[in-house]
C-alpha cells in the first residue's frame, strides 16, 4: 500500500525522488505477497474456517500476489504512466478487500462494527434479564447465549477450530476432529466441561487464556444442561433442578453487570518515589520495581527477605502514594504491621499468606478502599475476621486456603461477599490419560 501511494506522488516534479524507494516498496510487497498466498493456502488446508469465506479470501490473496507482480515489472520497467496508476490503483483496492475479508475469518464478520455498537471503552456488559426464567427454553434463553459471547469466535460460522462448530446445534452434539464434546446426561464425562474446568494457564483449557473466561455461574449452567439431557426445546420447568443451581437460575431473571475493563493501575498520576527509601528496602533484600513502564507505582516483594518483621514494616510509609502491589508472604509479621499497611491507600494487591495475622489485625485493612486482591493463604483468619472487610467495594478475590476458615463458613462468606471470588483452595483436576504416559521395558524371561 505504500509503495502504491508513492508510486501516485512520485508522478509530481516534487516527490520524483522517490521512484528508488518506490521500487524497493514494490519488490518488498511483491514478496511478501506471494509468501503470504503460499502460508494462507497451507493454513486453509487445516478445515479450521468457513470455507465459502476461505475460498474467497484466497482468490483475493492469489490476485494481490499476482498484481504485485505485475505493478513491480512496470515500474522498474517504467512502462506507461497511466498503465502504472491503473495497476496501482487495483492493487490499492485488492489489498484492502483482502485485508477485511482475512479480519472476518479471524474475529468475525461483525469485527468493525461490534465495537461501535458495544463501545470501545464500555466498562460494562449488560445481560438482558430473562421475565420467567422457568418457561424460558434452556438452550436458546440461557445457554447459547453463553456459547455466542465465549465460544463462537474460536467456533463458530467463520472459524472452527479443532473442527468443532458450536454455532449449530447439530454440529455442537457431532463434536470435532477430537470426537464428541458433550455426552448428554454425563456432565463429568463432557469434553466441554473438562476444558472450561482446567487452569487458564493448561494449553487444553477453554476459552483460551487470552479470551473472555466463563464465570463460575456460567459453567454451573452449562454442567447443569448437560447433566439434564442436553436438551434443545426443553423449557427450564421440564428439566430436573437441583438445590445448588436454583439460585443460579433465579439469577437470571435480575439486571447483570459485569465489569470486564478494570485497570490494574490508577488512572491519576503519582509523583516519584523517594529513592532513598527505595534503597533503604532494597538493601534488606526486597525486591522494589514499577509495576508497568511509563508509571512511577510500584510493587514491593519481601520474597528474598528472611527476617523481615514488624519494625521494618514503617520504611513503607515512605512509598505509601507509590506503593500499589505489596507481596509480603512467609515473613514474620504479626497484627502491628497490619495498623502501619493500613495508611498505604493505593493499595490494590496485597499478599499477606503464612504470616502471623489474626483477625484483630485484618480489622484495619478496611481503609484500603482501592484494595481488589487479597491473600491470606496459611493464615489463622477466620471467617468472622474476613467478614469485616465487606465493606471494600472493589474487592475481586480472597484466597483463603488452609486458613482459619471453616467448610461450614463458605456459604456465610459467599452471601456476604456476593461479587468477590471466594477461593477455598484444594481443587481436584481432573486426570487425563494423555496427561501421562509411562513407558516400561518388555519383561524378558529367563
């Protein structure tokens, strides 16, 4: 495309310096053209994507390759100006049909409009309540709208990965080139429940890391469709409805926002820290560094500190409007640093797992208003203790594996913390027997 808005301003005395650098652009893009015709058509031959759309990006990339070819020879050959133009003009307009028509294949036949209709910098997706969520048809009210907004751009019309088409009912219940991913009434043995269930980090788990995730509630609804029958006209009255989904369900018929956007640092801007005070902790072992480039806010880590206590928790008042990450996991502090963390506002991590604290000491952490992550892994918290902190509204996540916190507690905790995720730990992951193959020798006899 450069070489084409050069080859238009070089026809003028002004920019006629510029035909060296044009034929240069031209063989660049030429290249680049015709390799890019080879990989697309060897990645088309995978199956992953609408083929009708495929087919047509390809002859596009074919014809851009082709007309690269011809544009290069006329230009070094400087034959006729105005077959010149005429050329780089269709080129011009090859490349931006290809360019669209190769967007739809990898974000959808919507990708520049969905922004404009949703907002670019909405921080908020709003789920249109369902009246009566028991006459409502369980598959098209509840759950396929749950496949559009997470699944559908990786299978659906335009691109199916892995073969799965997730878009179509009967292509969801065929599976993809693995086999079948939904078994009806055996949620556990679902290929589908399997992958949303796996870490984010397992290659294996759906959605991709990158994507949008599905919540807990959204995965709850889908094993319980799937443990009823996987049914595609049954209203939500027709199919068996356990105790634990029903809240889920109710849910449904209440207004939901979810906030997708949420910066990880404040958007108003903070001085530089002082660097003695920098210096004073690093020479102790800790590990202070900016949590991004361009922003002077700062994470502090105690990781490599080994007698880290109490006393040496005030050298952090000298970073308190910097200070926004604090990791002080494995130290030796006790409620009394907990009064001096208090008086650091910006706080929107705080690590605090197998260290000292109790419930008295987590009562003045309900000043850190901005606080959104907290763990306190290891610790002799109980739920009584964590319940006064239900006041911070931009709480995200508590962990509070082997705490203090009873299994009797959860339910209490969830009620309270109704949009925090509670995490409690001890998850059991499923075992795949392509997760581990041991290989023995062949017994010999004698």
């Amino acid at each position: 495309m450069l070489a084409c808005v050069f080859q238009w301003l070089e026809r003028g005395s002004k920019y006629a310096s510029l035909h060296a650098a044009t034929n240069i652009a031209f063989l660049i893009g030429m290249v680049s053209a015709i390799l890019a015709a080879i990989t697309g058509y060897l990645l088309s031959l995978g199956g992953d994507y609408d083929e009708q759309l495929v087919n047509t990006h390809q002859w596009f990339g074919i014809s851009v390759a082709c007309v690269s070819i011809i544009m290069y020879y006329l230009h070094r050959k400087s034959i006729s100006v105005i077959a010149q133009t005429t050329s780089s003009g269709l080129l011009f307009i090859l490349i931006v049909i290809t360019g669209h028509l190769g967007g739809s294949i990898t974000h959808g036949s919507d990708y520049l409009t969905k922004s404009l209709w949703n907002g670019a910098d909405s921080l908020t997706v709003e789920r249109k309540p369902i009246p009566n969520v028991q006459e409502a048809v369980a598959y098209s009210d509840i759950i396929q709208p749950l496949l559009q907004t997470k699944c559908y751009s990786c299978h659906g019309k335009n691109k199916q990965k892995g073969k799965l088409r997730m878009d179509d009912s009967l292509r969801l219940m065929k599976g993809g080139k693995d086999g079948v991913v939904i078994k009806p009434g055996n949620a556990e043995k679902s290929e589908m429940i399997k992958r949303v269930s796996l870490p984010r980090e397992d290659d294996d788990h759906m959605p991709p890391k990158e994507k949008p995730q599905l919540t807990e509630q959204e995965i709850a609804l889908i094993h319980w469709w799937i443990s009823s029958g996987a049914s595609f006209n049954k209203k939500v009255k027709e199919l068996d409805q356990p105790e634990e989904i029903k809240p889920t369900l109710i849910a449904l018929q209440n207004v939901q926002k979810k906030k997708i956007i949420i910066p990880d640092i404040p958007i108003s801007p903070v001085a530089k820290a002082d660097e003695s005070a920098i210096k004073k902790l690093e020479n102790i072992g800790a590990v202070v560094v900016p949590v991004a480039q361009n922003t002077n806010y700062l994470s502090v880590n105690f990781v490599t500190v080994t007698n880290f206590s109490d006393k040496e928790t005030e050298w952090l008042l000298s970073l308190k409007d910097q200070l926004i990450w604090l990791k002080m996991g494995n130290t030796f502090i006790t409620d009394s640093a907990l009064e001096v963390i208090s008086q650091c506002k910006n706080l929107m991590r705080l690590q605090l797992d197998h260290t000292k604290i109790t419930d008295k000491g987590l009562a003045n952490l309900r000043s850190l208003q901005n606080l959104r992550y907290l763990n306190l892994v290891g610790t002799a918290v109980t739920a009584a203790g964590v319940i006064q902190l239900k006041d911070l509204k931009n709480l995200q996540s508590i962990y509070l594996y082997q705490s203090g916190v009873q299994k009797s507690d959860w339910p209490l905790l969830k009620k309270t913390f109704p949009k925090v995720l509670i995490d409690s730990g001890g998850y059991t992951v499923p075992f795949f027997v392509t997760d581990t193959t041991e290989v023995k020798p062949p017994k010999t006899t004698k």
